[in-house]
C-alpha cells in the first residue's frame, strides 16, 4: 500500500479523476449561480422549484439532458457530428492538467504549462466550427463561421497579453510563474509599477471573448442565429458542449489567477504580518461568519424541514470554518482557499459583464479585436520590455 | 514505454496521412491533418522537444487548420465526384506493389544510414522555451530576422492579391 | 553571456545591401498610403535610388569580405558578383515597368516593395552559407516574386501564373527543405563549409546514399527555382501569365540567385562527393537543353518562346555546373551575367511592343517593327543575336567558355549535344529578326507609343552590358574565375 502513495503518479491520477468527477457538478453550480445572479439582477427570482432555492436545480437539469432524445439532423456528417462536441469537452478538461490549485495540488508542471493550455483553446476551437459545420444547417453554420473568425481574432490579442505576462514572470511554467511573484513579492498584476494592469485588462476582454461570452457571443446570439453552433445538437452532446463552455471560462479565469493575480498566494505575498490575518481570519470570518449568519434567517422559515436543513447547514459552516483554525489544515488548505476565491470572482465577474452590457454588432466586435486590442498588447510587450530594463 | 508511444503515434501519424490523401471530402482530409499535426506534436514531445511541440499544436492543429476549414466552408466545397472507370487491377496489384516498394526502400534507408546506438528517448534537453529562444536570438538571429521580411512580404501579398478591381 | 553573439560593425557591414533594401521597401510601404494617385511614380524613383544604394553597398561591402553573424552569410567575390547581378536586374526591372503599370493603370508602392523584398531575398541566397538561410532567403526571394506574378489581379492569366508558380513553387521548396534535413540527420550541421570538412575527412565515416539522396533532393528545389528539365513545366505558362517586366525580372534574378545557391552547395557543401551528383546534373542538363530548344521552335506566343528559351538557357549553365570544377563555376557565372542582360532586354522589348492588356504578343505581332521602331527593332535584334551566341555578343563568349570548361572535364556528349541545340535555337530567334525586317507592318496597326525615359535607359542599358560582356569579357571574366575558385577551395 505505502508503495502507491508514493508512486510520483499517484497525485496526478487522483487529481485527474477528481477533476473529471467534479468539474461537472461544479459547472452546474456555476450555471445556477449565473441564473441566480443573473436573477438578482432582474428583479426576479430565478430558479425556484427544484429543491430549497433552487438548489438542486444543476441536478434536474443534468438528469433531463442525460435521459433526452438524441437528435441528429438528416443529411448530417453523423461521425463528425458525433465529434465536434467531444473534441471541445476533451480539449477544454486537458487544459485542466496544467492549472496548478496549489503548489503540490496539480497534476503536472510541464515547463511549457502556458503554451499547453493556449494549445488546447486552439485546438478546441475546432470543436465548435466543425459542429457548426456537421449540422448540415444554416444557422449553425453561421454560427461556426462567426465563431472561427472571431476565436482566430482574439487569440491573438490573448496572446499578446500572456507574452506580456510571461516576460515578466520569466518562465512558461504554471507553477513557476506564481512562484516569481512569490519572489518579486507582487501579485502580477501590479508587477513593473502597476503597467501589468493593461495586459491584465486585455486579457480578461479577449478571454470574454475567446469563451464566447456576452457581451461577445456573436456565435450564439440567440436573436439572429436561434443558437448558433449548437443550434441541432440536444441532450448529451449539448450538454457536452454546455460542459466544455464552463470549463474553459474556468480555464481562462485560472490562467488570469495564475500569471496576473497570484495563483494560490494570499493577498500581499510578501508582507510578513498579513499572514496570520488574511489566511486564518478571512476563510474563518467567511466560513463561519456565514454560518453564524444563517442562524436569524432560519427562524424565519416555515417550513420545518427547511429550517432544520439550513441550521445544519449553518452548524457545518461554522464547523469548517473552525476546523480552518488548526494550524496543519489551515497550512494544506489557505493556497486552495485563495486560488479558488480568485477563481470565483473572475467567473462572477464574467456574469456580471454578461448581465450588463449589450452584445457588439459583428465590425464592432472585429474593430475592438484588431484595431484596439491587438496594438495595444503589442504596445505592452514593448513598454513592459522598457520597464523591466529600468527595473533592473 | 517511449518506444510503445512513438509506435502508436507513429502509426496514427502515417494512417492519417494516407487518409488524408484517400479522403474525397476536404473536410475529412483536414480534419485527417489535424491528426497527423497532433501525432506529429506527441512525437516531438518524445524525443524532448517540449516547446516545439506546443507551438506545433498551437500553430498547425490550431491557428492553421481551423483558416483551412473556415475556407472550405466559406467555399462550401463539397466532395470530389467518383472518378468513373477505376480499374480493380489498379488496387489489386497496386497496393501489394506499393508495399513492397516500400519496404525494399526503408530496408534501403535502413542499410544506407549509419548504425547509431539508436535514438534513445528523453536523452535530449535542449527543447525547453528558454534553449529554443536561446538559439534563435544569438546563433540563428539572422535568419529569424529575415523571417519578418518573409512576413512583411506575405502581407503585402495578401494587399495586393485581395484588392478591389484596379482602376 | 550573450555578448560575444552581439554582431561587429564590420558584420552589419557585410549586410548593408540587405539592410538598405529592406529599409527601402519598408519606406515605400509607409509612403504608400501618403503618395497621391498620380504620384506613385515618385516611389518608383524611391525604390531606384534604393537599389542604387545597396549597389554602392554591395560592392563596398566587398572590401572586407569574411564571415558574418555567426558564418551564417559570408561576403566573399563570388557572393558580391551575385548581389550585383541580382540588384542590377532589379534596376532594370524597375525602370522599365513604369510604362507598362502605367498603361494598365497599376502602378502602386506595393509593387516596388515586393520587387526590392525579392531582390533582398536574393541577395541572402547568394551570400549564404548555411542552409537554413539559404532557404529563408530563397522562401523570401519566391513568395515575392509569386506575388509579383499575380499581380495584374483581374487578369486571369496572371491569377492562373500566380497560383500555377506558388503550388509547384511550394511543393519544390518542400523538397530541397527534405534534403536540409537529411543532409542535418547525415552530418549533424547546416554549415556548407562544415559539411564539406566532414564530407572530406576519412575518419568520419558517412554513408554516401544518405547523403546522395539529400544532395539529390535538393537538387530538385534547385533545379525548380532555375527551371531546369524535368521541373520545368510551370516556366512558359508563367512567364507568360505574368505581367511582362514580372517575367523579365523572374527569367533573371531569381534564376541567377537559384544558380548560385546552386553552385555554392553543390560546389562547396557536396563538392568531395561530385561522383554522386555529376550524373544527374549531366542528365538534367542535357534534357534541358533538349526540351527548351525543340519546344522554343513551335511556339508562336513571343512571351512563351522566351520563356522556352531560358529553360534552354538554364541547360547550358547546367552543363557548367555539371563540371563541377572552378572554371566551369566561373564560365556559368559569365553566362549567367550575360544572360540577365540579354533576356530582360528581350523581355523589355516584348513589355514595349505587347499593348494594353498584353495582347500583342504574337511573332506576327513584331512585323513591321523596323519600319515602326527602327531604333526598338535594333536593340531586339542585338538581344536575339546574343541569345543565339553570335561573336561580339556576351552570349557568345558565355557558350564559349561554358563549353571550353566542359571539354577540359572531358564532358564531349554535353558538348556536342549543346552545340547541335543551340543551331537548333539559332532559327527561332532568327525567326523573330525576320519577321521584324523582312515583313512588312499590318495596315491599320495602331502606333506603337513611343519608348519612355525608364524604358530607354533599361534598353540601352541591357544593350550596353551585352556588348560589353561581349568585346571585354576579361575583366568580369576574371573576376568571376578568381571569385570561382575560392567556392572549391
């Protein structure tokens, strides 16, 4: 037995069926969040039914898909309409493998990391304009083409960015780009006097838009191309398809957490002092503080079975939050806490730009791309080129 | 290990490849390319050439393949018609002989080359990012230089062959 | 720790023709958008003070050959007669296309741009020694000049030339790159004089099919390049597709730098195993010149004789390259010389005479023209006379020194097979003469305009070197004997 755990494969492959067992569910959530905030936004409810809140609602909606006819439109290319939802869900899950949760949390750090997951955006655009393509429809087909051009475009301004980010950090390693923030003691954001903000700000645009999401979803705008790309796909494959949307926007956010805001490293890196309160007393006031919280609301409920849920909830709040306290699990857990809290405020982020702004008309979204985006990361590389000559 | 990975891919590399010619559709001749440029990308990978492989995926089974297939798309090409009058001989007899020739050739190639001690995987390090830039920026600096006139040129061309009607 | 890649003074030195072009066409470009439409030929005058620039800087550049950035060029004579050649053709080539843009309305900086780019393309074949910058300059020099080729947009011989050139072209650059990289595999280096020392030395034993085979696959990149038989299928419809002062430039400049990287490697890289390589040179080189000249005599498209032409003319350098001694090298770069001169004159001629949209480009075409252009009609003939190697003309002394070098390597059949072709080519271009004395002019023939500035001077140009080359051979002959033997040393 002691022999497995040490195997040096052993933290990989359990990495890798975990992730694969629970970024599904956690897609999920993230779209019942989306719907919920989304909601909020509104004025309305959202969903409401499935469950206290709505909470079990991912796990219906999962179910439905699951047990949905399978259609598959006549005159389709039916091997490569079988494909094209499974190259982008393979793609988008396989970046997955260089994103480092922690320092030990990972499943490998390969030392061209960086260009891995570029490798596998790239490659998964493949994914959707086959789709759009294998339809044998029109507006998929609109959809691709749309969405070819758009990914092609964008990946470059991406690109640029990340080149902006790497020359700073000096390595295309996962791993090794937080830990020369870790040593340069800044966040990379803020790196080479504050100008790694521009970069940081393109990159978040150009990943909106390489997600295909609002306000750049001219691939699935619903008012003119029904549902673009996947328009004829339903059931499994769709959700496939809906899978590999959220596990890119988890992608591009983690890449964003890693080579712009510190990966697993707390706030302020280098200050000794903050230690003890940002990575005991902000999980801690989170968790429990949650919990303490919900006790009020409780009393509130009617229904009997609700109240008894959300006080157990709560007391398990407040437990876990305690059990933050401990030294040893507070060590093993703070670099997951603060990579996954980034992580999560990116995504919200994203859901906010969805909630807020219109969709770009088509020479709008290309003139932002080419003439916008792409001189202006250009731009960076050189001034972060400057200031880093200055800097040293 | 290595060697049972390199024959894999090695074999999915030439059995895209001759797809990718007996194809009649453009867009399963591409998308058979695409799997030649991924094999391609796992072999270099092998043999230690890690930044290669990457930029090999991310520029060929990427960026490239998916300008080829948004052409064929936009062009809406559709499959080759069936050549009319294809003799059976030709693939009774052809493809048997085609092997052999084959095979008399790598065993050629295979008595020509000298016998090293064999190409030993992972023993090459030399393909990180930072040797791979290394090399381009101090002894090929020349050619990688003139590289940008080559793409200087590859715009202007674009420029010129996709103009409106001179006038 | 990277100083010592930092290149010297003396090594950007070296580059500064390259430098100069590059920053030329650059220029152009920039101004492009700033130059009226009625002034673009204001960047025609740019890209000709450009030339004549990296002109002055390539032949002061030859004051202190050697080496540079890293061996990866090296300035030596036989380098420098080549970028003279080539930039001299550019010369030309821009002087006479300003009537013909301007009759087609065509005249953009994007042209001159490409033209200098391809003459920077050339100028990094010709001065380098390693195979990977040989062939980014030969990918730089190509692409433009496919380019160039499609440039009339809305003609569609010119698209059909373009596409034609690019997929033949691509498809030989990928093999003369296989041959880079079994020639890489076999000896481990890119250098030429590297792998000459290692082709030499007897303690490293090479295997000679290896390294044949990559000597043989790039001989086929090569052999594109100069349209040498069996390659050259893509040459008549080309030339022909092509806008003419495109044609005159292709026939000549990119041909003379694909001999010399062509000579450089086979002559310097692959010199120690000649054994192996001599045969097919010998083999191309004969059906080169059987298939330029007794195709050249059924053709009635003057653009398309030419072209056959200088597939014929390629066939006689091969036999110098099939030498693969000095003298042969040195008599193949006289030839080459002369040649540039005589066939864009002849091609200049044919730009003048061809009309809006190319149309006049029939032999019948030409009657009449004594009569009509006396002075056009003289200088054609003096090309035609050189092409066919009459005494007086450099034509003439390049056959001769191509075949004298040939017999002292004992190479008879070449020889006299060469000598019976060109009696053969004799005909077609005397063909052409007679039509323009002896026939008279088609009644209702619109004039002919008359020859404008650049034209002049690119005709009386070409004339002049051809009958220079032809009355004092010796002083180029020499240098390129001297600058010749250094590629065996």
């Amino acid at each position: 037995m002691q022999a497995i755990y040490q195997s040096p494969l052993f933290l990989p492959l359990v990495m890798t069926v975990v992730i694969i067992g629970v970024f599904p569910l956690l897609a999920g959530y993230i779209v019942l969040v989306e719907r919920k905030v989304l909601a909020d936004f509104q004025v309305r409810l959202g969903p409401m039914r499935v469950g206290p809140h709505g909470l079990l609602q991912p796990i219906a909606d999962a179910l439905k898909l699951l047990l949905k006819e399978d259609i598959i439109p006549t005159n389709a290319d039916k091997f490569i309409f079988w494909m094209a939802p499974v190259i982008s869900t393979f793609t988008a899950l396989t970046a997955f493998a260089v994103l480092p949760f922690t320092e030990q949390l990972r499943v490998a750090d390969v030392n061209v990391g960086l260009l891995v997951v570029s490798a596998m955006s790239s490659v998964g655009i493949l994914g959707i304009i086959l789709g759009g393509w294998a339809s044998n429809s029109h507006y998929p087909l609109l959809g691709g083409l749309r969405s070819a051009a758009q990914l092609v475009s964008y990946e470059v301004a991406l690109g640029l960015a990340l080149v902006s980010g790497v020359m700073s950090a000096g390595t295309l390693s996962m791993v090794g780009i937080v830990k020369t923030q870790l040593a340069r003691g800044v966040w990379g954001a803020f790196d080479n006097f504050g100008f790694m903000l521009v970069p940081f700000v393109i990159y978040i645009i150009a990943a909106t838009a390489e997600t295909n999401r609002a306000p750049f979803d001219l691939p699935e705008a619903e008012s003119e191309l029904v549902a673009g790309f996947h328009t004829e796909y339903s059931g499994f494959r769709w959700a496939l398809y809906f899978l590999a949307e959220y596990a890119n926007i988890f992608v591009v956010s983690s890449v964003a957490v890693t080579l712009f805001l510190g990966g697993w490293l707390r706030p302020f890196p280098s200050v000794k002092w903050l230690e003890i309160p940002l990575n005991y007393g902000v999980p801690v006031l989170l968790f429990a503080g949650s919990g303490v919280a919900s006790f009020p609301l409780a009393k509130r409920l009617k229904s009997h079975i609700h109240r008894v849920g959300l006080i157990g909830m709560a007391m398990l709040l407040v437990l876990l939050g305690l059990l933050l306290l401990v030294p040893a699990v507070n060590a093993a857990v703070a670099g997951f806490f603060w990579f996954f809290v980034k992580v999560s405020s990116l995504v919200y982020l994203m859901i906010w730009f969805r909630g807020t702004f219109p969709r770009f008309r088509y020479d709008q979204l290309m003139n932002i791309g080419w003439k916008w985006l792409i001189p202006i990361g250009m731009g960076c590389i050189l001034v972060n080129a400057l200031l880093g000559l200055a800097g040293a | 290990m290595d060697v049972i990975l390199f024959l894999l891919f090695a074999a999915i590399a030439v059995a895209c490849g001759v797809n990718l010619v007996v194809q009649k559709h453009p867009i399963a001749s591409a998308l058979s390319l695409v799997g030649v440029m991924g094999s391609l990308a796992v072999l270099y990978l092998l043999l230690g050439a890690e930044f290669i492989a990457a930029a090999q995926v991310i520029v060929y089974a990427g960026a490239i393949m998916v300008l080829f297939l948004f052409v064929i798309m936009l062009l809406n090409a559709g499959g080759e018609p069936k050549t009319p009058g294809k003799s059976r001989m030709a693939g009774l007899l052809g493809i048997p002989l085609m092997a052999v020739l084959l095979g008399l050739l790598s065993y050629l190639v295979q008595r020509a080359l000298p016998k090293p001690a064999g190409v030993t995987f992972g023993a090459f390090t030399g393909g990180k990012p930072y040797d791979v830039g290394k090399a381009i920026f101090t002894e090929y600096m020349l050619p990688f230089e003139i590289t940008s006139v080559l793409i200087l040129i590859a715009i202007l061309g674009a420029i010129v062959l996709a103009r409106k009607e001179i006038d | 720790m990277f100083a010592n890649y930092l290149p010297t003074g003396a090594e950007y030195f070296r580059l500064l023709p390259e430098m100069i072009l590059t920053a030329a066409g650059t220029l152009i470009m920039v101004l492009e958008p700033l130059t009226g439409y009625r002034r673009k030929r204001f960047l025609g005058h740019l890209a000709l003070a450009g030339l004549l620039a990296a002109l002055w800087a390539a032949v002061v550049a030859y004051s202190s050959p050697g080496p540079a950035f890293n061996r990866l060029i090296v300035v030596d004579g036989f380098a420098t007669f080549f970028r003279v050649l080539v930039i001299v053709v550019g010369i030309l080539t821009v002087l006479s296309c300003w009537d013909f843009l301007a009759r087609h309305k065509a005249e953009s900086g994007e042209f001159y741009s490409l033209i200098l780019f391809s003459v920077v393309g050339q100028c990094v074949m010709v001065s380098a020694n390693e195979l990977i910058t040989l062939f980014i300059g030969l990918e730089v020099s190509s692409i433009a000049t496919y380019v160039l080729a499609g440039y009339l947009r809305d003609d569609k011989r010119a698209n059909e030339a373009a596409l034609k050139y690019f997929l033949l072209g691509s498809f030989a650059t990928a093999f003369l790159l296989y041959g880079v990289a079994w020639i890489y595999g076999v000896t481990g280096t890119t250098n030429l004089v590297d792998i000459r020392q290692i082709l030499e030395s007897r303690d490293v034993i090479h295997p000679i099919l290896a390294v044949s085979t990559a000597a043989a696959l790039m001989f086929v990149g090569f052999a594109f390049k100069v349209s040498a038989a069996p390659f050259q299928i893509w040459a008549p419809d080309v030339y022909q597709g092509a806008p003419t002062p495109v044609a005159a430039f292709m026939s000549a400049g990119p041909k003379a730098a694909g001999f010399a990287i062509l000579l450089r490697v086979y002559l310097t890289a692959f010199g120690p195993i000649d054994q192996s390589w001599v045969p097919f040179v010998w083999t191309c080189a004969l059906a080169t010149m059987v298939i330029g000249n007794f195709a050249a005599l059924a053709q009635n498209n003057v653009k398309r004789l030419l072209a056959y032409s200088s597939i014929a003319h390629a066939g006689y350098i091969m036999v110098a390259v099939a030498t693969g001694t000095a003298p042969g090298a040195a008599a193949a770069m006289f030839y080459l010389a002369a040649y540039a001169f005589m066939n864009v004159g002849a091609f200049v001629v044919v730009s003048h005479i061809s009309g809006r949209g190319e149309r006049k480009v029939n032999i019948d075409d030409l009657a009449g023209l004594s009569s009509r252009q006396p002075l056009t009609a003289a200088l054609f003939s003096v090309f035609l006379l050189s092409l066919i190697g009459v005494p007086l003309t450099g034509g003439f002394f390049g056959k001769f020194y191509i075949f004298k070098a040939a017999i002292d390597s004992q190479l008879y059949w070449l020889t006299i097979l060469g000598l019976l072709t060109s009696a053969v080519a004799a005909y077609y271009y005397l063909r052409l003469i007679v039509v323009m004395y002896m026939r008279p002019a088609v009644d209702g023939e619109e004039e002919l305009p008359p020859l404008g500035g650049g034209l002049k001077t690119a005709l009386w140009a070409s004339a002049l070197g051809t009958l220079a080359l032809g009355i004092f051979p010796s002083a180029v002959l020499n240098f390129a004997g001297a600058s010749g033997a250094m590629l065996v040393r």
